[in-house]
C-alpha cells in the first residue's frame, strides 16, 4: 500500500507518493494561505473557558504531576546502563567485595528510547524518512495518545511568516499575538500552540484551559486562543510564552505502531529543557536530540 505524503514547499503542498509505508497519513487539499481554514478534529482541548480568579478544586483522582516521574524513569535507565559491566570477572572475591555503584546523576538534558508512544515524547525521522520533504529530519512532539490516535506538531520546522501575515483573525484575538511567528506543525489544518511561562506555570495550570504535554509545557488549540490572550492582558503570561504552529501531525490508531516498527521513526523521552520553546524552529535540534541519545542514551 502506498501512502500519501505532502510534499515540496510546507506551505504550498502538492501530494508525493511513498511506496512501501504501510499506514497512510490523512490529507487535505491545497490551502490559501491568506486565510485558514479549519475542520474540527479529534484532538483533546474540551475546555474553552479560563478560571483565573480562583484555582480549580483539587482532583486526588489525578496522578502527581510535580513528582517528575519522567525523571525518575531517565535515571533508572541510566542506572541500568551504568550497573552492566563492560567485562566479566571471575577473579572477584564475594567475601571482600564491596558494593561500587556508581552514583547515577542526570543533567538538565538528556534523552532515551522508550518503547511504546506516550504523551510528551518524540519521534525522530530516521534515515528511511530521507528524501520525503515534510517529514526529512524532523522532530515531532506527540501531544496526544488518545481513543482515536496519536496527534502531534513538528518541532524544528523554521518559520516562513508571521500570524499577521496570514491575515489570520483565528489565531489572533484583539491584535495580541498578530508579531508572534507562525511555524509548520504538519501536513494536517488546524491552528495550534504551546505555552511554556518562563515566570512558573501556576497560572497557566489552575486556568483549567490547557493541556500538559510534559512538566511546565502546555498546549491549545484555537478554541483557546481566546483564553490565552486574556491571560496576557492580565499578566498571567507574556506573549513570548507562546509558540503557534500551522498544521498538525495525526495518525490512526494502529498506523503510527506500524511506521515504528517499520524503522521509520525512533521513539523517545527526553527532558523538558530539549523541548523548550527556545529550541521550537531549530533545524539542528534533530541533529543535537541524536548527539544526546549516545552509547548510554541517557547524558
């Protein structure tokens, strides 16, 4: 079965076709972009409304988000790849041996493979993905793993124009965020953002409007955007807080599975600090994601 990639320019796609991928993106016509056009989709942002006199009753239901758990797993696989010895010794003397492990410290980067998709992680093109324009050395974020299936946005696309220049009133309430560039997220429509408060994420998490991807980053869609820009107006967070993208990445539910285990991606957590907005348009974090993933996959 073939699939249908957008190809050429992100913001002019015509269709290329890729033999031999087994699952198929979803695809949509050529866009105008002086104007967005939009069609709902199933990605998970119900809330429309922001709560910023007064946080949200607490829910014990809820799994503790401020424990990091990201974290904790990093060092467990760095611990795993420290305790493997590089040789085997037969000369060790139970009696007199002593416990030398080493003390396993993680820095504020760092990145491993992981098996199965989650939310927050990354898939990293591989070298099958060479020569397919969209999606060559990309980074996606995957947002969400939902009923329905995987969505994400493209991390290290560089961006083309501004929301101004779009002509976009969707994305831009009021003139708030008309500066703000506009980066490629996918070959799917729809208008999409994340936001990282450099001043603590309080107010952004008692909202009740976004989404958590990983500890201190969120995401919106359209329907918030309206929301976000009265939280900048109150001073809740600032305008540079903020990254949008033009576009998605979506999958069927078992149609991402299969592009892993066809070789096409390679599956990844990694810290907070490789995702940050700073490095939303880089090209070369591709290449800076693959230096961390070293022998010991956790640095």
């Amino acid at each position: 079965m073939e699939a249908c990639f957008l190809s050429s320019n992100p913001f002019t796609k015509t269709i290329k076709l890729v033999p031999s991928f087994k699952a198929k993106f979803l695809t949509h016509p050529k866009r105008n972009y002086n104007q967005f056009h939009y069609k709902k989709i199933a990605i998970p942002s119900s809330i429309t409304c922001c709560h910023l006199g007064s946080p949200l009753p607490e829910d014990d239901s809820k799994p503790f988000v401020g424990a990091d758990w990201r974290s904790f797993r990093a060092r467990l696989v760095a611990a795993e790849g420290a305790s493997r010895p590089e040789k085997p010794s037969s000369e060790v003397d139970p009696d007199t041996a002593v416990d030398q492990s080493p003390l396993i410290t993680i820095g504020d980067k760092w990145v491993h493979t992981i098996h199965e998709p989650e939310k927050g992680c990354l898939l990293i093109a591989t070298e099958k993905l060479d020569g397919v324009h969209i999606f060559e050395r990309t980074v996606i974020l995957l947002l969400s793993i939902g009923p329905v299936g995987p969505t994400g946005i493209i991390l290290n696309r560089p961006s083309l124009m501004s929301i101004k220049e779009t002509r976009s009133t969707v994305m831009d309430v009021a003139g708030t965020f008309s500066d703000r560039p506009l980066f490629f997220g996918g070959p799917l429509e729809e208008g999409l953002f994340l936001v990282g408060p450099k001043g603590g994420d309080d107010g952004v998490e008692k909202s009740g409007v976004f989404e958590e991807v990983v500890k201190g980053l969120y995401f919106g869609t359209r329907e918030s955007v309206g929301c976000a820009a009265e939280m900048v107006k109150r001073n809740v967070v600032e305008v540079g807080d903020f990254r949008f993208f033009d576009g998605y990445c979506g999958w069927e539910k078992e149609q991402l599975n299969d592009e892993i285990r066809a070789g096409y991606w390679t599956l990844a957590a990694c810290s907070p600090s490789v995702i940050g907005l700073a490095n939303v348009g880089r090209v070369e974090l591709w290449e800076e994601i693959l230096g961390l993933m070293g022998p010991r996959k956790v640095r």
